[in-house]
C-alpha cells in the first residue's frame, strides 16, 4: 500500500468561512467573561493634559512700556528739557534731549528683541530676500538633536526595562489575571458555553472530506513507518482489511467520522481540566514571567525610540511646529520682547550720562543682587 506524502495537517483543511466563524464564535465567548472589574487593585492609566502655564506676574507690569515709550517719542518732539540742567556735587547735568534718547533707546531694545523672537519662526517659507525662520529652516535637524536627546537621556530600551523590572508588572498582572481567569472557569455558564463550542468545532473539522482524508493519509503513513520492517503484522493488517470488507483508510475515515460522539461523551474531562488549570498556571509562574519577560524585551529592543521621534517631528508643519514651540514658552518670549525695553531704557540713561549713570546701575543691581541671595539662603 502506497501513499502520496501529504502537506503537514493544518487548520486550513477546514472551510475557510466556517472556520472564521467558530473562531469568531470563540471570540464572542470569550469578550463574554474576560471582563476585568474596574473597581480591582489595576490601576487604570489617565493620561492627563499638560499643566497650563502660570503667567508670570511681571509680565502685566511690562507689557505698557513700549506705548509709554512710544509716548514719550512723541511728546518729545513737543518738549524734551530744551536748555534745562542742574548742577549736582559740581557736575553739571544736562537734560536737554533726555526724553528722545531714552525714548529711542527703549523702543530699539524691545524692537530688537521682538525682531529675533520673530525671526525664530517667521517667514514660515523660504522668502527670496527675507529668507526663512530659524526653526522652519532647520526643522529636520532640530528633529535629529531633539530625538536624539529623547533617546539618550529621556527614554531608551534600558530605561523601560529598569521601569518593568522596578514596578514588578509583569507578576502583578500575571496574578491579576489568574485570579480572573479562576472566576471564569468555576463559572458554570462558561463551561457550558466553551464546551458546546469545542463540540461544534470539532463536528464541523470531521465532517469535512478533505480533513478527513488528509488525517486518515497521515495516519497511514505513521502506519507504514511504524511496520516498516514488522512482516507479520503487515499480513495481519491487510488480512483485518479483507474481512472486514474495507480498506484501513476507509475505516480510519470512519472511527473519524464518529468522532463527534466520542467528544461527546468525553467532554466531561474539560471540567477537570478547567479545575487544575489555575493551579498548572501558578506552579509554572516563574517560567511565565521569565518568558513574558524575554518576549517583552525583544519587543523593546526592536523600538528605536530616536527613529519614532525624529519621524513625528518631520510630519510636523512648520505652523503645528511654531504652535508647540510658542504653547510651552510664550509667556517667556514676551517677557523676554519687554525686558528689551526696559533694558533699552536703562542704556538710554548710559548714553546719556555714563558715569553717573552706571554708578546708579551699580548700586541699584548690587543691591537687588544681596537682597536676593539673602532671601535664597533663607
């Protein structure tokens, strides 16, 4: 008796449409029970939104002074101290033009800064004479340092691994989900409902033909393999053959056929496996989590964390760019426009009198300097 060699047995021999739909059937069973309680020990992770910024209380005390000192421009083109001065420690002061110096001076310091803050991001497009923003300009390299940091510093495949083997998650999960697995199957509905699904299945596998033939074509081959060199028993199969008026395939494909009444009548023994399957799962624990373990780690070390960041932040367009940039620090960028003009103002008074001027300078910043490192110390 000579077989062809088949193609190793696979779940493929049953229908494909049937197949999908007693696995999808199995899908509905378990999406039925597998039902973690929300109220468990599981802590639910929230990702929360991002703290607004605080703005800075100095900013509201800065904001008017560039109106001041555009005023202040104007009016001193109606009066600025024409031939006023005084004579203090026998220095002889001169105002006049004072007001058009510190005015100019102010204007320049807040118009420099906001012309910089500016330029980081504007034009959005590379103009022919204005050229482009310093962060539009540069958004891929800015991508490449900043995924590079991320990786380095922030977030990388050994820091996750610490973070896994510190939190304990993997046992803790583990646990959680024995405890839940244990519920289920002392469930009596769910036995019921899973074995009813084993039942269909395996009626639905036997009676098709071509699994049938497919099994009974391995069996026979193991057959063959296994009497290979036994003549005796070779005659006594062929002789069992010829009495009972079939060949062995026919018969296996038979026994097959009646397969769905054994499992039947056997299907009792699920029961005990469902009752010692939480208990096999907590004698192995620790190959589980070592091998959930191993399995998670390759999964890490596959994620390239400074290629994920870097290729986000090129699908940026400059706007979405700009308006992350200036969410996180525009209090600071306008503080930094209005320091220009204060900062504009005090050299203002430099240009004006610079000894006298820096001197003043000096003790008011050296003053503010020891106050402040008093109250640090403190």
């Amino acid at each position: 008796m000579e077989i062809e060699e088949k193609e190793p047995l696979t779940p493929k021999t049953v229908g494909k449409k049937s197949e999908e739909s007693h696995f999808k059937k199995l899908g509905q069973i378990l999406s039925k029970y597998l039902e973690f309680d929300s109220d468990g020990d599981s802590k639910k992770v929230q990702v929360q939104a991002a703290p607004e910024i605080s703005k800075l209380p100095i900013l509201q005390f800065l904001k008017p002074i560039p109106w001041i000192l555009c005023v202040l421009f104007l009016f001193s083109f109606l009066w600025d101290f024409e031939g006023m001065g005084v004579e203090i420690f026998g220095m002889s002061l001169q105002f006049d033009g004072l007001i058009r110096i510190i005015s100019v001076s102010g204007l320049i310091g807040y118009l420099t800064n906001w012309i910089a803050i500016t330029m980081l991001f504007k034009p959005v497009k590379k103009r022919p004479l204005l050229g482009q923003g310093l962060v539009p300009a540069h958004k891929n390299r800015i991508a490449y340092r900043l995924s590079h940091a991320v990786s380095d510093d922030l977030i990388n495949p050994e820091l996750i691994k610490q973070k896994i083997r510190e939190s304990k998650a993997i046992s803790r999960y583990r646990l959680q989900a024995i405890e839940h697995m244990q519920e289920i199957t002392e469930r009596e509905d769910f036995r019921e409902d899973l074995k009813e699904w084993i039942l269909n299945y395996v009626d639905s596998i036997v009676q098709n033909p071509e699994f049938r033939k497919k099994v009974s074509d391995h069996i026979l081959l193991e057959i063959e393999d296994a009497l290979q060199n036994k003549a005796f028993e070779k005659v006594a199969l062929k002789t069992y053959s010829f009495l009972s008026g079939q060949t062995l395939q026919e018969f296996i494909e038979n026994l097959l056929e009646r397969l769905p009444v054994t499992a039947e009548r056997n299907i009792g023994y699920i029961e005990e496996y469902l009752d010692e399957f939480p208990d096999k799962i907590h004698r192995n624990s620790d190959k589980i989590d070592e091998l959930i373990t191993q399995l998670l780690y390759k999964l890490i070390n596959q994620l390239n964390v400074q290629t994920l960041v870097e290729e986000n932040l090129k699908k940026y367009d400059e706007q979405r760019l700009e308006s992350m940039i200036r969410n996180a620090t525009n209090e600071q960028l306008k503080t930094i426009q209005y320091l220009g003009a204060v900062l504009g103002t005090i050299g203002g008074f430099v240009i004006w009198e610079p000894i006298l001027s820096l001197i003043g300078l000096t003790l008011i910043f050296g003053t503010i300097y020891l106050i402040d490192r008093q109250l640090y110390q403190q």
